[in-house]
C-alpha cells in the first residue's frame, strides 16, 4: 500500500521543479529588465541634464530664408531668440505662431540644427491684387486667402521707404487693382469677409494658373453695382464683362481667346463673358473687321458659339 502511493507521488516532483525553476528564470529576466529600463532612465535624465546645461547646445546662430518684402532684422527681432539659450528649449511650435503673427508671414518651418544654429524657413504671403484706401491713398495688398497686407505706393511709405519706390512700382504693375464698392478692413493682417470679394480672388487666382501673361495684363478688377465683375485690360482687350464667376468654362476659354488674340494679333474692345458655357460676344475694331468675321465663320474656335455685339 504505501509502496502504491510513493509510486503515485513520485511524478509530482519534477512537475513542482520544472515550476519553481521557470518561476525563478522568470524573475530573473523581469529583475534584469528593470534594472536596465532604471538604468536607461537614469542615463537619459544624466544625458538630458548635459544637454541643457552644456555650453555646447546654445543658440549661436540664426539663418532665415524664404524672406522678401519682409527683411532679416525684422524677423530676428519678433523671433526674440537670445543668443546663448540653450537649443533644446527653444518651443519650435511657439516661435512658429509667433512668427505667423506677421500679417506677410503664411507659414513659417522651424528647424534645429544641433549644437548652435536655428534655421527658420519663411513662407510670405504675396498680393494678389491692391486695393486703395480712400482715407490716406495708400495701396493695400490682397493675398488669395482674402488676408490684409501692409500697405505700400502711397506718401507716407514712401518717405519711409525711398529705396523700395521702385520695386513697389514693379509689384503694383504686375497685379490687378480691385474696384467697387468693397466692403474692407485697411489694417494689415484682417482677413476679409465680403463673399463677392472672395469670390473675386478665386477667379483672378484661377486665370493667374491658367494664364499667367494674360493675368499680367489685366490693369483693373471692378465691382459693379449691378453685379457685374469686369475686367480691364491694358492691350488686347478693353473691357470684359463676368457674372457667372464660378463657372470652370471661364478660365479655359478666356485662355483659348487670349491665345487667339496673341497669335492673330488682334483687339477686341469689348467682351461680354457673362454667360461662358455659351461662348463670348465680342466688339471689335473695325480695322480688324475682316479677320473676325472669318473667325465667327469657322469651327475651329469657340467664337463659333458667340456673336457680334452690334
């Protein structure tokens, strides 16, 4: 009888060896494991404290690119980095709101670049139209985002700033003045509001990508009373008459009719593009007269859907 039940015990063993071995390899390792995560922590907390107590990882140098309208002086000095702060606690995140606090700034990128130098990047907004106050006839810039920039080519900036008068005078040739009866903050950064204004931008933006030489050409954008956006050109054509600002058929045809004026090297007075999915009726010079007749009578171009303004 006993005999049978030491039989019996007898497997039991290993099974409770095999256990506490496992058990005590088991711990072993989580003890280990721990000693080397507190052992890391500790080299990262000792290695932390080097760097933002080193010497070596202070703000030495600032670089700026991407700047234009804005100069480098001004930006270091809304950046308010002090030579000699430590690198690792400049907050990249903050200097970059900082920095898009400036009505010409879009967006700025901000990089570290260990052990001395800060290097930001600049994105400026650029006007996509000007528009003049009435109060200290000055030009006020649009961008696309419908954004406020500081104003420019009126007495006073010019006094302040003689050496940018030329520049001002390229900048100003090259973009649309907008007219009408606009509803605007004249202060630099406001972002403006009137949906005809928006709608306006994205328009001009659009011909812009389509066509840059053709938008370079375009002198004035006008609002006018009755709803109508016109367009006033300085060479090939005079006047050109929109409503239906958000139809996709303007940019494609006003190309196609730019190219055609260009390559034909003709004129026309006047277009009246209010209604672009049924083509564009058009007065034009006399002198002309002979060679657009022949383009209304071929299907060849899209002034086959248009007729003459008599």
């Amino acid at each position: 009888m006993r005999e049978r039940g030491e039989k019996a015990m007898s497997p039991k063993l290993p099974i409770i060896v095999n256990s506490i071995q496992y058990a005590f390899r088991y711990s072993c390792r989580i003890l280990l494991l721990a000693a080397m995560i507190a052992g890391g922590i500790l080299f990262g907390v000792d290695l932390f404290r080097f760097m933002v107590n080193s010497s070596d990882f202070t703000v030495q140098e600032i670089t700026v690119f991407g700047n234009k309208r804005i100069d480098e002086g001004s930006i270091l000095a809304l950046a308010g980095i002090v030579p000699g702060t430590n690198i690792w606690l400049v907050n990249l995140e903050a200097l970059a709101k900082q920095l898009e606090s400036h009505p010409r700034i879009r967006r700025v990128g901000i990089q570290r670049i260990p052990p001395r130098r800060i290097h930001i990047l600049i994105d400026e907004r650029t006007p996509l139209v000007f528009i003049l106050n009435p109060e200290n006839n000055m030009l006020y810039g649009l961008d696309a985002d419908g954004v406020m920039l500081p104003p420019i080519m009126g007495n006073e900036h010019s006094k302040q700033n003689p050496e940018r008068q030329d520049e001002d005078i390229r900048l100003v040739l090259s973009q649309p003045i907008m007219s009408g009866d606009l509803a605007v903050t004249f202060e630099p950064g406001a972002k403006v509001t009137d949906a005809k204004i928006l709608e306006g931008l994205r328009l001009l933006q659009r011909l812009e990508f389509s066509d840059s030489a053709m938008f370079g050409d375009i002198a004035e954008a006008e609002w006018q009373s009755s709803g109508n956006f016109v367009l006033h050109f300085r060479r090939r054509i005079g006047v050109a008459i929109l409503r239906d600002l958000g139809s996709p058929e303007i940019e494609k045809k006003f190309k196609a009719f730019w190219n055609l004026l260009e390559t034909k090297n003709l004129r026309a007075i006047y277009v009246d593009a209010r209604f672009p999915y049924h083509g564009f009726a058009v007065r034009w010079d006399e002198s002309d007269g002979a060679q657009w007749r022949n383009l209304y009578h071929s299907d060849t171009t899209l002034l086959s859907q248009a007729e003459r303004v008599k």
